[in-house]
C-alpha cells in the first residue's frame, strides 16, 4: 500500500526522544514521532489522593492538554475543565503507567505526569504514553537517588502506537491524514515483557475479523518493540 509519506506499511514515522527536556521537573522527556511532538515532565508530591492516605501506598497519575497551535486550526484551551477525550486520555495514561509500577513501595506520594502536546499530527495519546514511561523512570531514578524509596518501584517500560486498516491495508503509526479516513483505527499499549495494557479498536467504517486483528497486533507489538529500545537507548538532551 502507497502511503502519503513513502513508508512501508509496518514502518514508523522518525522516533526521537530527548531525556531531561525540563530541568526544573524530577524526570522529563519530549518526544517526536514525525510531526507529532509531546513533551512529558514528572513531578513527585508528597501526597497522596483521600482513598490512600494512611495506607502507606503511593500513586501515579497523569494530566493530558493540548496547545491552543498544535494543531492545523486552533484548539480552545479548557480553562473550564478537561473535556471528555481529555478525561478520556489522561485516564488511558495513567492506567498504562501504573501498569509498570509498584505502588505499594512508593510510600504516600504521588507521580504526576504532565503531557503537552505541541504538535499534533496523529497519536498524541501513543506518545504521551510513551514519553510518560521515559519521565516516569527518571523520577523513580531521582527518588531512588534522594533515598525516597527502599524498595523497587518501577517493574519496567511501557510503550504504545496505532494501527489501523487504511485503504483496505493494515498500517501502523497513523498519521492524521490516515488516521481520519481509517476504516479501522486501534490504539496498542504494551509493557516491555510484552504484556498488553490496553488495546482500543474501533470499527469506523468496517467491522473485521480475527485474522484482521491478528494482524493489526503483531505490527502493534513490532512497533512497540523498536519504541521500547529507543527508549532505553534516549540521550540527555542538551
């Protein structure tokens, strides 16, 4: 299948991702996935939301927002409070975050991931996971470093991509022009033992099959795979 940029059907979009992007926040990264750009900062609190306190457990948490220009025509800022897919999204992080995390060995503190999008051209939720997981374990590392935490927190990485059946072939790592005429658009979030999270499949203009699906997951799991080593091998930025 002919795609709009050249690639091949199970190949992705160019992956950069810079390390320590903020220096004021306890782990942080920005990540590039073409022209889709997220920069994901942690922060550590010592607190804990009302159902956890005095259970000794910690919490990991994230907040998703996109910037009025990141996208073609401009995105009204929720001053109001997040919307659904906002809500939405944040939620899918923070879940395929605490997927990788041992809450009960944080004690009660709270890491809240903080994911702006400043370019959107498809898969902003799949980068912020995967930008997330990056931030994530460096403020685990600075924990570990301040002598916060005794015992292992973080139980690996987690990344994430999408798939889809555009023009009746399976393609991964949509772009927005794929992504908005998708006939099947599906969202994979995987931890690095290959343990799915998560996996959103939606039939927009067909339904499919288990072949189909199959199929759609072993691109997921290959792209999520090269995400991964990225990730480990993500330099400081400069």
């Amino acid at each position: 299948m002919p795609r709009l940029d050249g690639r091949s059907a199970t190949e992705m979009r160019p992956v950069r991702i810079e390390r320590g992007f903020m220096k004021n926040a306890e782990g942080s990264c920005l990540v590039t996935i073409g022209e889709t750009k997220v920069i994901c900062t942690a922060t550590v609190e010592e607190r804990v939301p009302p159902f956890l306190k005095n259970t000794g457990k910690g919490w990991v948490t994230a907040e998703y927002a996109m910037i009025p220009r990141s996208c073609r025509e401009r995105t009204q800022r929720e001053t109001k409070g997040a919307g659904g897919r906002t809500m939405e999204i944040q939620r899918l992080i923070g879940r395929s975050l605490r997927a990788i995390v041992d809450t009960d060995n944080m004690g009660e503190r709270t890491i809240l991931i903080d994911c702006d999008v400043l370019g959107a051209d498809g898969g902003t939720r799949t980068a912020a996971i995967t930008g997330a997981s990056v931030a994530l374990a460096d403020a685990v590392a600075w924990m570990e470093k301040q002598r916060m935490i005794k015992r292992p927190v973080l139980q690996g990485m987690v990344a994430a991509i999408s798939v889809g059946v555009v023009n009746d072939a399976i393609a991964l790592d949509l772009c927005y022009e794929e992504d908005s005429k998708a006939a099947v658009d599906m969202n994979v979030v995987m931890t690095d033992k290959l343990r799915f999270v998560e996996v959103q499949g939606t039939g927009e203009g067909m339904t499919y099959d288990r072949v189909i699906l199959n199929k759609m997951l072993d691109a997921a799991q290959f792209g999520i795979q090269e995400l991964l080593k990225l990730q480990r091998e993500a330099p400081a930025a400069t």
